[in-house]
C-alpha cells in the first residue's frame, strides 16, 4: 500500500483525492461539507450542488462502507483514476478526478462509479 500512497501523493489530484477521501471513510460529512465548498470549481457545483454530491457519497458509505484503494490505474499530476474496493460486500468502483493546473487545485470532475469486478478485474492488495 506504501507504493499506492506514494503515487496517489505525487500528484495535484491524489492529494485532493487523499483529503476528500479522509472525510468520507471518517464519516465526517460536515467537513466533507466544507472541503466540497471550498475545493470544488464553481461550474461543477453548479452542475451537481453540494448537497446532491453530499447525498450521493452518503448513499455510497451505506452500500460499501469505508473505501481503500486497490489500483492506480493513472496519476497525472492534474488527473487521476483509481481502483477501490468497499468494506461491505467487496464491491469494486473506478474513481476518476480532475484538478485545475492553478492552485489551489480545485476540483474539475468527479466520478465513482462501480464497475463490474468479473470483467474488470478487481485487484486486492
């Protein structure tokens, strides 16, 4: 997991994905909240608001709990996609992220999404 951390924190997007994702498994959605607010590019949340983004996050800790890493499949500095795996039944779900080039990076686009584990492959460490 060591090398994972390290890829994942050698890019723009990894760092904002590594402070997003402390929120989300913490289960603190008030700070989660506030790091959307301020960490969000205004057209995004215009797109999909905070609440909505917030209800769907929470529907995602219900249905697969806590989420770990399992695959980086890219880390670009402003770019990243991601492999993980759900506490509660193991599910498998691809998040992808995009951050502006300027800080303070703020995030482009967001997606999780699951992904079928049979024919993608769901690696575990």
């Amino acid at each position: 997991m060591n090398d994972l951390k390290q890829q994942i924190g050698a890019s723009k997007a990894g760092r904002r994905f590594i402070a997003q994702m402390r929120f989300y498994n913490e289960g603190d959605f008030r700070k989660l909240r506030g790091f959307m607010r301020s960490g969000y590019y205004d057209m995004v949340l215009m797109e999909n608001p905070v609440e909505r983004r917030l209800l769907d996050l929470k529907a995602t800790r219900r249905l697969h709990g806590r989420l770990k890493v399992t695959e980086v499949e890219r880390a670009e500095d402003y770019s990243i996609a991601l492999r993980l795996s759900g506490e509660k039944g193991g599910a498998c779900l691809r998040l992808r992220m995009n951050v502006t080039e300027s800080y303070p990076h703020l995030i482009t686009h967001y997606s999780l999404k699951p992904i079928d584990s049979e024919i993608d492959g769901c690696k575990e460490d």
